[in-house]
C-alpha cells in the first residue's frame, strides 16, 4: 500500500515537474530539507502516467527536455528544426508541422508521454485504422466481404487463430456477408457509431 502512495505522488510529481518545473523543484527541495510543503489541491493526473514505470517516464522526460531546445516547456517547429539541425538534417517546415499534429493541442511533456502511450500501448488513431481497410476496398463501398476478411486474417501478417477470428466476429458489424468496416473502426476505437445507423 506504501509503495502504490509513493508512485503515486512520483507519478503526481512527474506532472507537476512537466507542466510547472519551479514549483517542483521548490517542492522537492521543502522535502529534502525535511519541512514539508504546503498541502495544495491535488490534480488528477493522467491515466497516460499509469502506463510507464518511473524509469521509463524519466527516459521520456530527458528526451523531451532535448527536444524542447528553448526549454519553454513546449516542443514547436522551431524545436524541432534545431533539433534536427543538430543532427545534420534539415526537414521542410510542412513536414515539422505535420509531426506536430500529432498532438490534440501543445506538445508540452503530458501530450508527449500520451502520444508515445497511444503508440506503445494502444491502438493506432482511426483515420490510420480506416486506411487500412480503404487500401482493400479498391471500390471504396465501405463493405469488405466477410470471407475476404477472414482470408486476410488467417493468410497475411499476423494470423488469426480461429479462436482470434471467432472473437473478432462477435464485435464486428457484419450485414448481409459485409463488414461495414468504417463502423468497426469505430467500435474499435470507442467512437460514437450513431451517425453512421442510417
């Protein structure tokens, strides 16, 4: 129980560190030298903490702390080229921009871990799950045929056991032999399928 308050608070510490370093650092050093500071709200703390051991969120705060070269606490294009600079590489500028988009927003340190959660531990975004699909559907009806499907599915990259093929069955929005496959999307990412009833 001890140790799960512990991570807790580094974990706390960690995003406090990544969204107001001068505050952490003054409370790090109330702490060592033995006075406690003051009781302040508690925020919640992302989830995306939960998925990295301390460790690994230490990795990613040194990296991010590389790439955000004006230390402003934000990673930007101009970040981003100097970094690439660094390493000998000059990227156009539509290409950084790109990188950035990436983002729901700024790319301070708790979006950086997220995206790096998202792509680590989750499931790649649904516009990237949809290609998928579209690269298959040369007639672009939004249907793939269930037998083509399960063919895909047992023949190419990973394959499905039948078990894996029974399992994704029972959640895949078949019709009429069809896979209505931009719904599955959505199931799979936990959207909204409602405007897609018609």
């Amino acid at each position: 129980m001890a140790s799960k308050a512990r991570i807790q608070r580094e974990r706390e510490r960690a995003d406090q560190t990544a969204s107001h370093p001068d505050t952490a650092a003054k409370s790090e050093e109330s702490v060592e030298n033995g006075s406690r500071p003051k009781k302040r709200a508690t925020r919640a703390t992302s989830n995306v903490f939960a998925m990295f051991s301390q460790q690994q969120i230490q990795e990613f705060k040194e990296a991010f702390t590389m790439m955000d070269q004006n230390r402003d606490g934000f990673i930007d294009v101009e970040d981003l080229k100097d970094m690439y600079a660094s390493l000998g590489r000059e990227p156009s500028v539509k290409d950084l921009e790109a990188m950035l988009k990436e983002a729901p927003g700024q790319l301070n340190f708790t979006a950086f871990l997220t995206i790096f959660g998202e792509k680590l531990h989750g499931t790649d975004p649904e516009n990237t799950i949809l290609s998928a699909f579209q690269m298959f559907d040369a007639e672009n009806k939004g249907f793939l045929e269930e037998e083509y499907i399960k063919d895909l599915l047992t023949n190419m990259g990973d394959n499905f056991t039948n078990d894996e093929i029974r399992q994704t069955w029972k959640e895949a929005p078949f019709s009429g032999g069809k896979l209505d496959y931009k719904k599955f999307c959505k199931i799979l990412k936990g959207s909204d399928t409602d405007d897609l009833a018609a």
